[in-house]
C-alpha cells in the first residue's frame, strides 16, 4: 500500500517531558494541547481495493459548494470551509455554537489515474474513488561507486 495520512500526534506538542517517570509534559499534552489541534480535522477512512483507493471523509452540516479537493502528485487534499452568515440585526442568543471554521486534510497517494478520479458528496460523506496506474515492474539495477 503506498497511502500515507499525517498522523495525528506526530510531535508531542510543545512541552517535553524531562521527567521520564512523571510524565508531565505528555499530561499537558494530551488533556489541553491535543483537543485543540484536532478540532480542525474531520474524521477520513482510506480504503485500498484492488484497482482503487477509495476515500470517505465525514464532513456534515457541509454543503458540496463548500468543499474543495485537489490531487497534486502524490498529495490528495480535502480542505472544507463553512462562513456564518449573521441576517440578524440584533443578538438575543443565550448559547451559540455555529460559527466560521476551515477544515483540511492531506493524504499521500502514488500512482493514481488523475484524470479518472471520481467524487460524490450525499448525507454528509464525501466519497472519492481513486483508480490505480497499472503496477511498474520494479527492477533492480547494481550501481557502480566511481
């Protein structure tokens, strides 16, 4: 399988744990620092069949207007962006919990026919179908040191 997504925790944050036993520096992490950086993500699931990758990326309360997706060798991006609209002229809210936010993911995919690449977007999942190149043969080759 040639995918590769960016992992989540792919540096520990900014504090550093100098204390091997304790452990502080994952705890301040883990509890304050890691929720706030994922709260830019949506959930992706990449599947590799036989002829295709297919990719399946929940973003609901979404419209497809709002999303974009681009593959640039090797790199599929999926990027969504919502706006709130304000038609009122006052604000009687109590609580309010809509408001602006970007979300963007990147995934690394090689050898995909770029022009046979399919989307469809329906209940909130976009689901991209990403057909494989026929398989190079790889052939090894001595290289000589001069």
């Amino acid at each position: 399988m040639m995918a590769d997504l960016t992992p989540n925790r792919r540096n520990r944050g900014f504090f550093p744990d100098l204390s091997r036993g304790f452990g502080f520096g994952d705890l301040l992490n883990d509890h304050f620092l890691e929720p706030l950086q994922d709260m830019n993500k949506f959930k992706l699931d990449v599947r590799e069949e036989d002829k295709e990758y297919v990719v399946e990326a929940e973003l609901p309360g979404f419209h497809k207007e709002d999303i974009q997706v681009e593959y640039g060798a090797p790199v599929l991006s999926i990027s969504a962006k919502r706006e709130e609209k304000q038609d009122i002229d006052h604000d009687d809210y109590v609580h309010r919990e809509r408001s602006y936010g970007e979300f963007r993911r990147r995934i690394t995919l090689e050898n995909i026919k770029e022009d046979e690449i399919q989307a469809s977007f329906k209940n909130g999942v976009l689901k991209l179908q990403l057909p494989k190149e026929d398989k190079r043969s790889v052939t090894k080759k001595q290289i000589d040191i001069q």
